[in-house]
C-alpha cells in the first residue's frame, strides 16, 4: 500500500437492485441476538450464517511498518465480526507472518471443507498488489498480490514460480475454492483494479451461480493512502468507525466509509503534496475514492446488529 490516490468523490458503479422491507426476515440466533437476512427472489428465505476471514500483510522490506496492516486486519475484524453476529469459530485472521503463501493456501481448504451454501463470506484483505516487472499495467493476470516474505523476492515472477507471491487470477481461483452461497471481497489496497468483479465472475474456476461483491478502497489508478498518523489504513480507519456507529445494512456502513475515506484524504493528500519536490515526476493526484460493485445487491440484503447490542455481545 503506498501514500496516494485519486479522484474527487465515492461512488458506487453498480448499483443494487431496491428490496422491499417485505422480503426481509428476521432471524434468532444464539444468545438472542436478532439479524436480519433477506433471500433472493424464488428462493426460500433463510438465514445465511457469517464467516469472516480478514487478511493483513505489510511485508518487512516494504517502507510501511508491519503494524499497519495487523492494526487494519485487526480493527476490521473486531469490528465487523460482531455486527454480523459471527462467532469466535466464524473469525478467521491472517497477519504478516501468519499471511504467507502457504498459510492463506492452508487456510482455503480448512474454509473449503467447513463452508457450505447457507455460509456468506466476507473476505478483508489489506495488503501489496503490484504489477509484475515484464507485465502491461491493463492487463488484471499482471499484478501480482504480495505475500509475507522475510527478504524481497528478485522479481514478482520468481516469487509466483516459487510459491512466495500469488497473482490476482490465482486468487481469484482461490475464492472459488470456497462453496459459500454469497461472498463478499473488501480489497483494501493499491491496483485494486487488478481483481475487478468480471475475474470474479468470469473466471474459468467459477460457482457460475454464486453470487459475488467487491468493495475496493481506491478507484482505478489510484492508491490508498494511511491515516494522518500513519498508524492504520485509511478505509480500514473509516469501516471500522461506520462499523461501530452505523445501523442498517453492510452496504449502508461500506457508503459512510467510504465517504469518510474521500473526506478524510483531502489534508492527507495535501500534506503529501506539500512534501514532494517541485516537478516530482511521482507526483499524484492523491485523493481516495472507494468503489461499490454489488450487481446482485448483497450489500444491501446484508442487515447488521444494532451496533448497541452488537456492544453488549
């Protein structure tokens, strides 16, 4: 993750069909806690049950401390796991040296032999995606995601032939290892045009009928920025706040963060600004712009805990 980014407001590309509070059930699940689930049309109503998998990797040899991504995997999760009333057996957290190659690739058949189509996963993932040396910048099979490393590999390449890195197709195909009925992806982090909703989709490994949501914390050609005290990611810093103030659905939160996010980046972005030499040729239009993909609106169908009893759980 590096320290710029683009654009001047959040938007959503995709926007969700409405649904009708008539389609929306509510559901008891242990300890009393109510969630409201909503099911697809002619489908019979059911609630999904929650798993969260939050994954958080700032690499040794990357300028950004190590703790940036543990604190962003972190707040995400404690966070969100209780509004989706996902039990201690339904959060799965993957940091730094916990977030190799080998350990995510463990961690996808343990979830690819517990999920089932009642499960909807919602996947945070804050860590470097970069384009591999010899790649074309248009080109999603390019990029590359950045796994835990001791040392920098010598080339992106290498490393995926080594199975240090993993490229955004494999990861992609990993996704579809899972046989969840609904998954949700929060990617928080630069390129995120790499894992676009169409690799998703359109992949050659693919649940042809599951449907699937990205949420992404930068647009195209932008890259996400830290907070002011560099201590946390910028949208990790806004979900978590929306997360623990905002009622309603998981796409009513994700829109107040990402709104707090393109706020949020406008000093961020000129304090950067302020720092580069004149005629940087790294210089960027820093401002941050989140984006919605959600065509078959689970987002919106996902109802959250009050936060208040979310608190007392």
């Amino acid at each position: 993750m590096t320290e710029s980014a683009q654009g001047l407001e959040a938007r959503q590309l995709c926007s969700p069909a409405k649904w009708s509070w008539s389609r929306i059930v509510t559901a008891m699940f242990a300890g009393g806690l109510a969630m409201w689930v909503n099911a697809a049309p002619g489908q019979d109503i059911a609630p999904l049950q929650n798993t969260v998998l939050a994954i958080g990797n700032c690499p040794p040899w990357n300028a950004q401390s190590v703790e940036v991504c543990k604190n962003s995997a972190d707040k995400v999760m404690s966070a969100l796991a209780p509004r989706l009333d996902a039990g201690p057996d339904k959060r799965h957290l993957l940091v730094n040296e916990g977030a190799s190659a080998a350990a995510l690739k463990l961690k996808a058949t343990e979830l690819a032999n517990q999920l089932t189509p009642q499960d909807r996963l919602i996947i945070y993932a804050n860590l470097p995606l970069s384009l591999a040396e010899t790649a074309d910048p248009d080109d999603a099979k390019g990029y590359v995601l950045e796994l835990w490393a001791e040392q920098k590999p010598e080339t992106a390449l290498q490393a995926i032939s080594e199975g240090t890195f993993m490229s955004a197709s494999a990861f992609a195909a990993l996704i579809h290892t899972f046989p969840a009925g609904e998954v949700i992806l929060v990617l928080d982090t630069n390129n995120p045009h790499a894992i676009d909703i169409d690799l998703l989709a359109r992949h050659k490994v693919d649940h042809k009928d599951r449907p699937e949501a990205l949420v992404i914390s930068s647009g195209p050609g932008q890259a996400a920025n830290y907070s002011a005290d560099r201590t946390i990611s910028l949208f990790a810093k806004h979900l978590a706040i929306a997360l623990n103030e905002t009622d309603g659905s998981l796409l009513d939160v994700v829109a107040v963060a990402a709104a707090g996010t393109r706020q949020a980046a406008i000093p961020i972005c000129a304090e950067l600004k302020g720092t580069l030499a004149q005629g940087d040729s790294e210089a960027t239009d820093c401002a941050q712009v989140p984006e919605i993909h959600d065509p078959e609106a689970l987002l919106e169908r996902t109802m959250l805990i009050p936060h208040v009893e979310s608190n007392m759980n």
